[in-house]
C-alpha cells in the first residue's frame, strides 16, 4: 500500500463538511460518536497513544487516558482515520488479548514510514486544524514560524499541541 495523504486529507475535509463544523476546536469526539464509533479512554503504556480496532461488528477506538488531552484529541483524531481509510486493514490487523483486532498508534506511527500512518496523521491533522480555519485565523494575525508565543496561541485555539501547530504549518502533516 502506498500513502495517500492528499486523499487523507480529503476524506478529512469531507468530514468536517458533513458535520458542519465552522470553527474551532473541532468536536472530534461527537464527530467519532457520530460515526457510530466507541471512544474509549483508558489508561495505557506510556509509548501507546491509541488504538483502532473492531470486536463484534462494533468499531472501537481506545485512548491513553494518561496523555495529555491535546494529545488525546490528535489520538482520537488518528484513529478515527484508521476507521474511515483503512477498514480492510483494521479488520485482518493482528488479534491481541481477547480477540481485539487492533491498530496501534505508537512511536513508529509518528515516525512517518508507514503509509497507514502517514495517512492517519495527515486526517487527524486535517480534521483538527482545518486547512480553511487555519487560513482564516492566520489572517487575523501573520504567521512566524519561529514566533513561538503565535503557535501557542493558535494550538490553544484548535485544542492541538504546540508540536502539532508546528509540524502542520511547517507543511508536514
């Protein structure tokens, strides 16, 4: 399989079109549940954020409820992406405890050589920081990549942290 981000990022955009979100902080827990999705919080080793996997016909995703909640947004957001874009894989992914077929979202999907998590990150990134929002809020004040004081407050804003911000203007996401 081979990363798609652009189309990541499209399924992304469709998303928010559908639910209608016009502002930020994106609602990426309603839009999950919306989705008819389980979000589970529950506390999990320190180097697992998430994990996407579905038991009895029902799609579920877990959260490391020890993270920091802008980091459980991006978890949750990542996820749900494995759900949207990569259904097949979720379902022939390897059985762990109880049958869980999972995903996980762990140091190597942050890595960026895995093409499902490539994909994922660039949905969650598109999901919480839409690329229009984005737009209209730094319009309302520049940008300087290094003004590290403007990431902060745009991160505050879309409820992402401040690595994020980054990462997504820098134009890797």
């Amino acid at each position: 399989m081979t990363a798609d981000p652009g189309r990541a990022r499209e399924a992304a955009r469709v998303i928010l079109q559908n639910f209608g979100v016009k502002s930020a902080p994106v609602p990426v827990e309603r839009i999950i549940k919306s989705r008819s999705i389980v979000l589970q919080y529950a506390p999990l080793e320190e180097d697992l954020s998430g994990m996407a996997y579905i038991k009895d016909g029902i799609g579920i995703i877990g959260v490391n409820a020890l993270h920091h909640p802008n980091r459980q947004r991006f978890s949750a957001a990542h996820e749900l992406a494995h759900h949207e874009l990569h259904a097949d894989e979720i379902r022939k992914a390897v059985h762990v405890d109880k049958g869980f077929r999972v995903l996980f979202r762990d140091d190597i999907s942050s890595q960026g050589v895995d093409p499902l998590e490539i994909d994922a990150n660039a949905f969650a990134s598109e999901l919480l920081m839409p690329r229009d929002l984005l737009a209209e809020a730094l319009e309302a004040g520049g940008l300087d990549i290094e003004d590290d004081e403007r990431i902060a407050a745009l991160a505050r804003r879309f409820r992402v942290s401040a690595s994020a911000m980054r990462f997504r203007l820098a134009g890797h996401f």
